[in-house]
C-alpha cells in the first residue's frame, strides 16, 4: 500500500509519546513492504524532505501560526496569544493546502491522520476532496478540546466551555469525512462520540506499538521499596496527589523517584512542599535507567489520558504498578503481574495502596506479566497488521461509496 501519515511532529521531536508511536508504526509498516510518507511539522523556515533507513520519507514543514509551541522549554503564554494560535489552529486552509499537495506528489492509497495540531483537521477537507479515503487515529483530545486534555482547573472537563464548541466548530461536521476511526482506548472512541463527532463513522480500538526493552539481568533490589513517577511534573499528571499520599505514608522504608520536568517555578514550589529528603527529583532522565532503579510504577494521571505508554513500558520493564482510574488506563491496568487501581484525586487512597506494597515488598518487587495475551496487542507484528487491515477495509469502503 501506498500510506501517507500525519502527526505534528515526528522525531527527533517529542513531546509527548504520540510522536514516538507514530514513527513505530511508520517503520513498521515500511518493513512490512509498503511505501511510508509522512508529513510532519518543524520550527522551520522552508519545507525539507528526507529518506530514513528505516525506509520512510519525511516531509518538515514550516508552522503556519504566530508562534512555535514545541520547545524544550515551557513557557507560560498569555490568554491572548493562546486564543490567537487556536484560532487560526481551528481550521488553518494555508497548513491543509501544503498536505494536499505532498497528496498530488505522492498520490497515496490512504492517508493516517493521527494529531494534526498545527496542521488543522482542515487535512480531512484536502484528503475528501481528492478522493483519499482517510483513517483518523485518536491519540489525544485536540479534536474536541483546544487544550486537547478535556481537562482544566485541575479537573476533568463533563462539558465543553465555549471556547472549545467555538473553535472545534468546523471539524464537527468535517468529522464524518473520516472514513475508518481508531482510537487508542475505548474510553477516548466514547468521549469522542458523547460530543457528537464522527457521527455515523465505523471506529476500533488499536494499541500503539510499545517495542521489548533491551534489558540486562540485575541482582535483586534490597532496602527500602522505590515508587517511581516518570512523565511531565504538571498537576494533570497527578503529581500533587503522589506528594501527598507520600506525607501521608506512616512507614518510613519507601524512596520516591520523581523523572520529568515541568514549569520551574511549579517544581520549585513542589519541593518547598514537599521537603522530604526520601523524595528525588531526577528531570530529564533516560526511561530504561529509570525503570530499572525502581520497583513499582505510579501512574497518577488525574486528567482522563487516552492510554499511557509508562504502564506498558513499566510491565515490560519488569515493574508492577499502582494506577488511578483515569481515561483509558484501567483498561490496561491488569497487564502486570501485581497492580492496584485507586480513585484518580484520592492520594488516602493512594497512600493505601502504597502501604500494600511496602508491606508485601518482597513480592511487589517480583515482575512478571499479568495478560500476555493483551500484551501482545502491543508488538509491532499486531499493530502492523491491525493498522494493514484497517487501511484495506478503508480503501474498500471509499471504492464502494
């Protein structure tokens, strides 16, 4: 098959795990024997082209909007410039119009939209109006939700405010241009549809593609049981709640090791918090060293994430873990061998759960898989031929219509 993807960005940039997700499947399926072209976005001044390795060609092009928001730092922008570059994000014909022509070059038999932010779900008008039939992958929730997390105040969104109906106006109705819809989780397929897009679409679920980590035999862990959160240090990643079911612990054998970084003025307001000196604030730091320093995952997300790549690579690493109820994440909380689910804002519950495990350490600390056969789903083998499947009854679908 001929296949053209788009994602916002694609590596070496990476913000979030979508970016890596995409590349996965994109060098998949060139191994697998079809031709990969992906479209993607730069801080750029002119498009550029190049040929991976892996077999994939990947078109950079230039952001068409007042202001780059990829950087490696954070910046807290204003109100203002925020509602500026989402309105021209709500259907932004000059980004669609480059992707349309990369269609008249490459002519694909299918074109994968996954997070087009940046580029506009405008994409989906290009695609229609030449005649592409269109897969659209629902990885976050930027169709419906400006801020594309269904979540603000530090809670989850029941209903959208008024900036979010006005600026996702357009793609309601463009919504059903789609052809075949995948999502990550069943939960995020739901909520898409509970607002009233991608009405009359045929929708299934398909996991990213989560590769087994190169992992060398370590001697067991002694000592004191380490939890361990990895992931953006932000109050929607839940790490409030883990600091407070910390405080609340009244064992003291425990270590936590907190990975990522976020605003620095939240952090450093974190630690004045939070002084205690069995808490480690690590920031950038490389998963596979990460995962294999600690015995048990926390993934505390309390916005409602589609699906959560820690919980799969902290399964194949070896780790057992405690989740809260959020988005799609119970769906595949069971995949370790020990796990413990608790409500997403409830750190006494947390604080609970934690106390289990530093009770029972001995066997927390023993990994193991809890469904294979769920964790199958996520080997390139699966997703490849899920993907192939879906891109086939998409083709087929757009040649009967």
């Amino acid at each position: 098959m001929n296949i053209l993807i788009v994602n916002a960005l694609y590596p070496p940039h990476r913000i979030g795990g979508a970016e890596k997700s995409v590349s996965l499947l994109a060098e998949g399926l060139a191994r697998a024997g079809d031709r990969v072209t992906v479209a993607t976005l730069d801080d750029i001044a002119a498009p550029t082209t190049e040929r991976l390795t892996t077999g994939a060609e990947i078109h950079r092009f230039p952001l068409d909007n007042i202001y780059w928001p990829y950087g490696k730092v954070v910046i807290d922008r204003s109100a203002i410039a925020g509602f500026r570059w989402h309105l021209r994000n709500s259907w932004n014909r000059r980004a669609a119009r480059r992707v349309g022509a990369l269609m008249d070059q490459v002519r694909p038999d299918v074109i994968h939209c996954n997070v087009l932010t940046g580029f506009s779900n405008a994409v989906w008008s290009e695609a229609s109006r030449r005649g592409i039939p269109i897969v659209q992958t629902l990885r976050d929730y930027a169709v419906v939700c400006v801020r594309t997390s269904l979540f603000q105040h530090d809670r989850t969104c029941t209903k959208r405010c008024a900036e979010c109906r006005l600026l996702t106006f357009p793609s309601k109705k463009a919504s059903r241009q789609v052809t075949q819809l995948v999502s990550i989780s069943h939960f995020v397929d739901a909520k898409h549809r509970e607002f009233g897009f991608f009405e009359g679409v045929p929708g299934r679920r398909i996991f990213n593609i989560i590769p087994d980590p190169q992992r060398d035999d370590a001697p067991p862990r002694e000592g004191p049981l380490t939890f361990g959160y990895i992931g953006r240090v932000e109050s929607g990643k839940g790490i409030e709640v883990v600091l407070d079911a910390c405080s609340r612990l009244e064992r003291a054998d425990w270590r936590l090791r907190v990975a990522g970084v976020g605003l620095p003025s939240y952090v450093e307001e974190l630690q004045r918090r939070y002084p205690d000196p069995r808490i480690e604030w690590l920031g950038f730091a490389d998963s596979a060293a990460f995962y294999e320093s600690i015995d048990v995952a926390l993934i505390s997300s309390i916005w409602p994430e589609p699906l959560t790549r820690t919980l799969i690579e902290a399964t194949k690493y070896g780790r057992n873990v405690i989740a809260a109820d959020s988005g799609g994440i119970p769906e595949i909380a069971d995949l370790p061998r020990r796990s413990a689910v608790y409500p997403a804002y409830d750190s006494a519950a947390l604080a609970a759960a934690m106390t289990t495990a530093i009770d029972e350490r001995d066997d927390w600390r023993q990994g193991g898989v809890g469904r294979p056969d769920l964790l199958a789903s996520f080997s390139e083998e699966a997703v490849v031929a899920a993907y192939r499947d879906v891109f086939t009854d998409a083709i087929a679908a757009k040649a009967a219509a």
